[in-house]
C-alpha cells in the first residue's frame, strides 16, 4: 500500500503573497477560445492569450486560474475573458505525484536506510532528496538524503532517526534520481509540472546546471503530498 493524500488540492491554491497582503486581486485575461478553465489551472500565454500549462511548460507562465470557464461559455470567434491571479511573488500550495514509495529492506538509528527496489547503481543520484517514513518503525520522521551509496542501494540521512527503520517501515522520496542532486526538496527551483493541476515528484528538475521547469519550493507537507511552489522569476511573464 502506497501513502495516499489526505485530500487533492483544487489545482494551485494561492495561500499568500510573499511582499504584499492580502493576495492581489486576480486580473482579466482573454482566454484561448474553445479551451476549458477550472479554478487552479496553472495557465501560460499563447499569441496573447491564455492557455493552460502542461508538463513542458517552462516560460511565459502567467500564474493560476481564479475561475471556472466552460468550453461552451469560451466559443471560437469570441472574446471571453477569465481571471487569473498573477502576481510574481504569490504562493501556491499543489499536490504532488508520482513521487518514489518504498519499504526498507533493513536501516539503522544512525540514519541508513536500504531498499534494493530503488535499483541503480549511481552514487550520489539522491543526494539532496527529501525523505519521509510514513508507516512503521520511525514513522514521521522527515530528512534529508545527505549520501547515496548505488552498490548497496542505501541512502544516507542528515539526522538519526529515533528507531532503527525496519522491513515494516515505509517511505517515499522526492525527485529524479536521474543524476546528482535532481532532486526536490525546500528552497530547490526547476520543479516540473505533471499537468495543469499537479507536480511531478519524479521528473528531472536539472538538465546538468540547468533548472528545467517553471516552479521553485518553499514548503513541502509530505503526509499530505502537497507543496508551496512560486514560479521562477525567470519563467513568470512579468519576471
């Protein structure tokens, strides 16, 4: 049995605004006629209008929907306008997905777990990765990947867990894994969407040095499989 969320966020919810309070009014856009809109669609522009983000999305990203539009109410050969919430510095909290679940196969107090289903044998490709044990022996604990070790498949924490993690115990990681340090945690940018709606804890957040998605975090929640993004300055229209 996987970590199941406790709720499914409606897309991004803005929850604050890093430099003004309350969060600034959401703006009107023209929308892309004949496209659907629901509350929480991350939302790029297209030709001068708005259209929704999907997992390649990288620049011009406005921000997030503030409504529901129907495709019915945005007909072709019409101006349709919808609200958007764009201000750069505003913060969202989204559901994340497809992120590594695993059981240990043994682990110790020191800060070791290993799980051979991880299944490569590349040093140091979760270094940086958050990890969190959500069911038996040390369950709660939330730490960082501070070494990864391929051959033996063990990952190495920042912080001794209270009990030793054993074959009961559960987990997931966040990231790649694709090379080192493609991975999500706190304060890490060139976080990848999945769609419109969620992030993708499993694509690769570097190409080498270079970030490649739209998102930066500065929270992550994960019994809840949720997170607080901004978009990058850099991939925001207004940036």
């Amino acid at each position: 049995m996987t970590l199941a969320a406790s709720r499914i966020t409606v897309g991004f919810e803005p929850i604050y605004n890093k430099t003004l309070s309350p969060i600034p009014n959401p703006v009107d856009y023209e929308l892309t006629p004949a496209e659907a809109f629901t509350r929480g669609d991350m939302v790029t522009i297209v030709a001068g209008k708005i259209t929704k983000a999907t997992a390649g999305t990288v620049t011009d990203v406005v921000g997030v929907m503030a409504e529901s539009v129907a495709a019915a109410d945005n007909p072709s050969g019409k101006i349709t306008l919808g609200k958007v919430y764009d201000h750069p510095d505003n913060v969202y909290r989204v559901t994340f997905v497809d992120q590594f679940d695993g059981i240990a196969d043994a682990g110790s107090t020191t800060g070791k777990i290993l799980d051979a289903a991880i299944a490569t044998s590349a040093n140091d490709v979760w270094n940086g990765a958050l990890l969190y044990v959500y069911e038996g022996p040390a369950a709660g604990s939330v730490r960082t990947v501070s070494d990864y070790v391929g051959a033996t498949d063990e990952l190495l924490v920042d912080t001794p867990f209270p009990v030793a993690p054993t074959t009961d115990s559960k987990f997931i990681l966040l990231g790649a894994g694709a090379e080192a340090n493609d991975v999500i945690n706190v304060g890490l940018g060139g976080i990848v969407l999945k769609d419109s709606k969620t992030v993708d804890a499993n694509a690769g957040r570097l190409s080498s040095a270079t970030k490649v998605g739209p998102l930066v975090c500065l929270d992550i929640r994960p019994a809840d499989l949720m997170m607080d993004v901004m978009i990058r300055k850099s991939c925001h229209i207004f940036g």
